[in-house]
C-alpha cells in the first residue's frame, strides 16, 4: 500500500517485544482463516505487515527464533488473563 500525502496516518509506538511477536504472527498466519466481520479487517491486516516490511526497523523484521521466543515470553509474562 503506497502512502499519499494526502490521505490522514497515525503514527503508533510500540514496545519493540510487541513488534515482534506482531510481525511474526503476522507473517505466519493465514489472513483467510482470521475471523473478520468485514473484509476491510483483512485488507488492514495484510497493510500492518506490509507496513512492518517497508519501516519497521530490521531489528525487528529478521529477528532469531530465539528472540522472538524472548519477546512472546517478554509479552506474555504479566498478561494477567
């Protein structure tokens, strides 16, 4: 999805740990088998991951196995449900 000037952005910070394991669920997960109520939540789906692509930092886009192991404990660690 290319960004024109001209249509409105939000700008989003995440915790990097949140990054990651977003990004990787992303890039493993089939967007036809997400439950959507509306197709425009599979199209901003598959826009989040090409966004990560295009600027998340490669810290996050070639991350280990290990580190996103490290991150998904990292995230889910004080979860409390």
């Amino acid at each position: 999805m290319a960004l024109d000037e001209d249509i409105p952005t939000v700008n989003i910070r995440l915790w990097r740990a949140d990054a990651i394991v977003l990004f990787d669920w992303l890039m493993s997960t089939d967007v036809n088998t997400v439950p959507i109520t509306h197709p425009a939540q599979k199209q901003a789906l598959a826009d989040l991951c090409s966004r990560f692509e295009w600027a998340a930092d490669d810290d996050v886009i070639s991350c280990t196995q290990e580190e996103i192991a490290a991150a998904q404990e990292a995230v889910a660690k004080d979860m409390g449900w």
